[in-house]
C-alpha cells in the first residue's frame, strides 16, 4: 500500500503518462486526416468516372456501322458530332473505346490487323487515321463517280432533296478546286425542268450558289403559282384548234375521222387524264386539252415546245396562232401507226426540192430500183411506173390507205409481197404501190432489216461528201513544237530489237506511213532522237508507237484547258431527239509539223532513222493542239458538241438534226478534214458518246462501262 502510493505520487511517473497520451493524440489525428484525404479522393474518381461512362441520353449515338466504303464518310461525321457533344471529357483511350464499340463486331479485327504497338492502339488520331486508309483503299473512285453523274431529278422530287445528295456525292467523288463547279454543272444538266435547265446554261458565269438560289427561287414560284392559277376561272369563248398537227402528221386517222391515236412513245405520262372533244368540253386544260382542268404546274405541256408557233407552255392543238397557208406539197415520206387502225397516214411533207436527198439502190425481186430512205414511214411505197420494171408481180387490195398531210387519201393499186436485197442483207418486206407520188420510199422496218441506218447510209453521205473520208486530212497550219530553254537533248543511237516473225509488218507499215507522207527518212545528224516501240495486233498487223518520255519533258505545253467530259455532255440539248457520232480519222495526223519541229520526232528502227511530218501521238502537247484547232474549226455550228477526235451532232426535229450535220460535214470538208467511215453513226435516236448513252431520255452511263465497274474484282 505503501509502495502504491510512493509511485502514484511519483513526479517522474507522472511525466511519462503525459508524453504517451500526447503521442496516441498525434496518431489518432494523422489516422483520421489519412481517412478524410481517402474519402476525398474516392468521391472524386467516383463523379469523374460517372460523367464519362454515362453518356448524355438526349444525344443519339451513331447507328453500327454497315462497312460499306462509300458509307464511310457519313459515318465519320456522325460518330465526330457525338464524340463534341458527349465525350468531349473522354481521354484518348476512352474515345478509342467508344469509336471501337460504335464501329460494330468487325472492327475488332480491323484494328488487330492494323499491328499497332500498345500505345498506338490508345491514340484516337492514329487510330482514326488506320480506319480512314483501309475504307478510303476500298473505295471505287470510277464508281462514286459515274454515280454523280448518273444522278438526276425525279419528277416529284424538291430541288432541296436533290441538291444536299449531289452535295453529299460530291464528297466521295474527290473532285478537289472543282467540287463546286461539278455540283453546278450536275444541277444544271440533271434538273427535271428542262426549260430552267436551258436558262441556267445561258448563265455560265454564275456559281453554284447563285445556280441554287435560282433553282430554289423557280420552285417556289411554281408552287405559288399553282395555287393562283388553279382558282382562275377559264374564259367562257376560249378558242380551240383541231387536234391535228399540220406540219407533220404522226398518227392515223380512223375512216369515220376520229380522233387519232398517239404513238406509245409520243403518249404524255398521265393515267389521270382523258382526251375528250374540245369543242363540247369547257373543262379541259388550256394549254394541253386534257381533263380534268389542273394547275399549269402539272401541266404535261409546261415545258413542251409548240410545233405551230414555236413558243414553249402548250401544245399546238391548243395553239390560239393563226395556221400559215401553204402551198400544196408533194408527198415526200410515209408515216403509220399501230396495225389495229384503218389507215397509213402520210405525214412527212416537203415543200422545197432538197439538193441531194438521201437514196440507195436497193434489189427487189432481183430489179434494182432507187429508194430514198425515210426512217419516218413504218411502210415501204413505190412509184406505179417503177412496178412495170418488176417482173410477173400480182397485186392484192392494200390492208389500209394512205392520207395525205391535207387529208386526201392517196390512191392505192395494191400491194405485193417482195424480196429486198443491199449488200449481203435481205429482207421479205409488204410493198404499197401508189400513184402520184413523187419517189420511192424506203419505210423503217427495211431499212432496220437491211442494216442500213435510220435515215440514210454512209455510203450515200460518201457520195455527197467523197472527200470527207478519203485519204489523209490537213487542216493546214502548220505546228511547231516548243522546247524549254534549259532542254538537255536525247538521243539514242541503237534501235531496239524487233521479233523477227514482225519485222516483214513493220517494214510495210513504215513503207505505208512514209507513203502517206506521214513520215519521211532522216539522214543527218540530229539532237534528238527516240526509241520505236512496236504492238502486235490480232489481225496480225502491227502498231508503231514512240517512246517520247524523255522529249516530252523538254516540250512546253499548249496551256489550254481541255473540257472535261461532263462539261461537254451539259452542252447538249435537253429536247434533243436525233443524233449523228463523227471520228476524225488519225486525228493529230490532220496537223503538220515545221522542219525543226520535224527532226525533234526522230526515232530509229531496224530499217533507219524516220521522222514524222505530221503531229505524232505521244506529244504531250498534241491533245491541247488538236483540240485547239478542232474548236476552231467547229466554231459558231449549232448543235455539236467535241471532245478531242469526237464529235456529236444533235437536233430536237429530224429536219433540224439534218440542217445542223450537213453545216458540219460542209465545214469539215471546207477546213481539209477526214472521217472514219467506219465508226461514223448517222440519224440515230440512241448513240454512244464519250462513254455514255445520249439519246431523248438524257445522257445515261453506257451500260459496257457498267458491267466492267460491277465485274472489277476487289481490291
């Protein structure tokens, strides 16, 4: 007890129960400030974390991708305004993440084999940048392309539906500086309204904005305008017309003089509508006679052009012009209809004497008789005086009659069945004998059997035109070659080994060329020279080329632009129904070179040094020269349309299409120009040009083309 009490009352113990207690204090204060720091901390991670897992649930994230290439840049754009306005916060590696998850199942392996080391795989930018390369390598340029171009209005669809898409193919198509200029010339060629398509054109200066804007500003006016004619009432004398063409007759006429019908491809596209008499009908539209009355903007006619008056918005049956009087014509051609009607109707008529009509001597039953072709008669007609060269002929009563343009019948003897023969063609064909007429006539049908083209052959333009595809064209100027001033010569002095079973054709060829004065013997010395290169062809032939590399880097450029091809294609009109194709035969061959200009195409052969007298192919200058002088030969002609050695001569009548080619045939033949007869087209509805099919319908991709793009093995 003592001892207890002796320690209790200790100083020194004392002392050190102070400092123990003040020790446990500091722990305790460390322990829960280490405690607070924690909680801290993980409050934070916890709201860091929950910002970026949980997305905003009022922006939508963009749909899993369909891994189709030319859906990849939509699809990059939506996944870039998702990624701004939800993982703006998102660290690379987190982005990445989503990008991945977005992408779908496939891109899991994409991304593998990519090979991207760790890090790689956690940067967003080189990811992206993996992906764009390996959809951009998977796109078809030709076919996002061909696409753009393909594309044009439909009927009922808004101006702004078809601009954003073009804008939006633009984009795929990489069209760079001239993306606008592409997106213009598309609008303006694909409109659905051809007659603003026509006004836009007279507008070349105008930009794609100020083109849209007129587009937009047209459709609305339309629209507005609907709305105000469709509650004005029609006048109670409106004049009507007879629903006859007087200028040219496409129809039959039934025998009690019904109404004719129309051919299936002259009928307008309006289920909705009937024709009715307009003489007893007030409530037929007056610009086109159809009923229901509708507001012009439905209105079939509203970009039609009128046959009487020439004034666009009507058609001639509903025409308030007076009719010319005309002299009595002779009957020059026949048109017919459907087998179901009565008669033949002669529709085609000519009150002037052309200077040269088309012809062609073509056998029946084995007599030789002279035609002139008419692709607008569906039956063939000849001359009853002609029927006495024919042997042993029996004539039956003709099935139909024929009506002249005034609507007088024409007298029929009968018909007979013949065998038509032209060249190595024949054809069983139902011939109509008539009186007083004019010529014989050669209908479709047989001019289709036989081969020969719609409205006339070549043989026949030979005839008018012999020099136009004869020989070796020279359109006169002579060309000089430039070469920059710090030009280092070339020339090489051993020619290249020829096989020897082509050596006989590309000695007869070099003999064929120097005989044409395509080329001419080089005997001195010269700076230049380059190597001949020689193709085999299947016909055992040869192609003689020339290896300019080296020379043409030397050559300076013409310094022209040439058109592009969809530039040319907006220049033919959109009403155009007929169409011619010209080649220009060896096209730079038409040019011919100075002497100077001459030594720098030297080349060596097994045979000696030759150089061409003319503008070989191979210049890098001589597409520009060429084009330059075609330009010029072509110019102020209506209705044609070049392109290096292509021309496409177009007219929205027959006789128009007629007018223009024979200008053009005069023109070429006055400048020293040639054609290939061979690939020449003559007076058809449908051509190919350039690669596409031009025809009434508008220019449409050449479906060869399309089958090669669709056959492309991909890459």
């Amino acid at each position: 007890m003592t001892n207890d009490n002796a320690t209790h009352n200790d100083p020194s113990h004392k002392d050190i129960n102070a400092e123990h207690f003040a020790r446990q204090q500091q722990i305790l204060t460390q322990l829960l400030e280490l405690q607070r720091q924690q909680m801290t901390l993980s409050a934070a991670t916890t709201n860091n974390a929950a910002t970026v897992a949980v997305p905003n649930p009022s922006v939508p994230p963009p749909p899993t991708f369909s891994y189709k290439a030319e859906e990849w840049a939509e699809w990059k754009c939506s996944f870039y305004r998702y990624k701004r306005t939800v993982l703006v916060s998102c660290s690379s590696e987190q982005t990445v993440d989503y990008f991945i998850g977005h992408l779908g199942t496939k891109a899991e392996k994409i991304l593998k084999s990519f090979h991207l080391s760790t890090e790689d795989q956690k940067n967003f930018a080189i990811v992206l940048e993996r992906f764009d390369a390996y959809f951009g390598e998977r796109k078809n340029l030709v076919y996002e392309r061909v696409k753009f171009l393909q594309r044009v209005q439909g009927s009922d669809e808004p101006c702004d539906i078809f601009i954003s898409d073009l804008t939006a193919m633009a984009q795929t198509c990489e069209w760079a500086q001239l993306e606008g200029e592409m997106i213009k010339l598309r609008i303006i060629a694909g409109l659905a309204d051809s007659r603003l398509s026509i006004q836009l054109q007279t507008r070349p200066d105008d930009n794609v904005d100020e083109v849209i804007k007129r587009v937009r500003l047209a459709e609305s006016l339309r629209k507005q305008q609907a709305v105000i004619r469709a509650s004005a009432p029609a006048p109670a004398n409106a004049p009507t017309q007879s629903v006859t063409e007087p200028e040219e007759v496409s129809a039959i006429y039934h025998s009690r003089g019904a109404i004719p019908k129309q051919k299936p491809h002259m009928q307008r596209p309006n289920p909705h509508v009937r024709t009715a008499d307009y003489k007893n009908d007030t409530k037929s539209c007056r610009k086109c006679g159809l009923i229901p009355r509708h507001a012009f903007a439905s209105c079939p006619s509203r970009n039609d052009t009128c046959k009487k008056c020439g004034k666009i918005g009507h058609w001639s049956t509903r025409c308030l012009s007076k009719v010319n009087n005309r002299q009595n014509p002779k009957i020059a051609s026949v048109e017919t209809a459907p087998d179901e009607e009565d008669n033949f109707f002669m529709g085609s008529i000519d009150t002037s004497k052309p200077k040269k009509p088309w012809r062609a001597i073509v056998n029946v039953n084995d007599t030789n008789l002279d035609f002139k072709l008419d692709c607008g008669a569906d039956v063939t007609v000849i001359r009853w005086d002609d029927l006495k060269k024919l042997n042993k002929t029996t004539l039956v009563d003709a099935p139909k009659s024929l009506i002249s343009a005034s609507g007088d019948k024409i007298q029929i003897v009968g018909t007979f069945d013949a065998d038509l023969r032209y060249r190595n063609r024949k054809s069983l064909e139902k011939i109509y004998v008539a009186k007083k007429l004019r010529e014989n006539l050669l209908g479709r049908d047989a001019l289709e059997t036989l081969g020969m083209l719609s409205w006339a052959n070549v043989a026949s333009i030979a005839e008018q035109f012999p020099t136009l595809f004869e020989g070796i064209g020279n359109l006169g100027k002579t060309y000089h070659i430039k070469i920059k001033e710090n030009a280092v010569p070339f020339a090489i002095a051993a020619a290249r080994r020829v096989p020897l079973h082509l050596r006989d054709a590309v000695k007869k060829h070099l003999d064929k060329l120097e005989n044409e004065s395509i080329i001419r013997k080089v005997s001195v010395a010269t700076n230049w020279c380059a190597p001949m290169v020689v193709v085999p062809k299947k016909n055992n032939s040869v192609r003689i080329c020339v290896d300019y590399t080296i020379l043409n880097k030397s050559v300076q450029s013409e310094r022209m632009i040439l058109p592009e091809i969809s530039e040319s294609l907006a220049l033919i009109e959109a009403e155009a129904e007929y169409f011619s194709k010209l080649d220009a035969a060896s096209g730079f061959y038409h040019i011919p070179l100075d002497t100077n200009s001459q030594l720098l195409t030297t080349f060596i052969t097994p045979f000696g040094r030759y150089a061409f007298q003319r503008l070989p192919m191979g210049i890098t200058s001589a597409t520009e020269r060429f084009q330059r002088e075609m330009m010029e030969t072509l110019e102020g002609l209506e209705g044609v349309v070049n392109l290096a050695d292509d021309m496409l001569i177009f007219g929205k009548t027959k006789a128009e299409h007629d007018q223009r080619l024979a200008q053009v045939l005069e023109r070429l033949k006055q400048r020293g120009l040639r054609l290939n007869k061979e690939k020449c087209v003559f007076g058809k509805k449908k051509v190919k040009f350039l690669g596409y099919t031009i025809s009434k319908e508008g220019v449409g991709i050449d479906e060869d083309k399309v089958k090669a793009v669709l056959e492309m093995p991909a890459p």
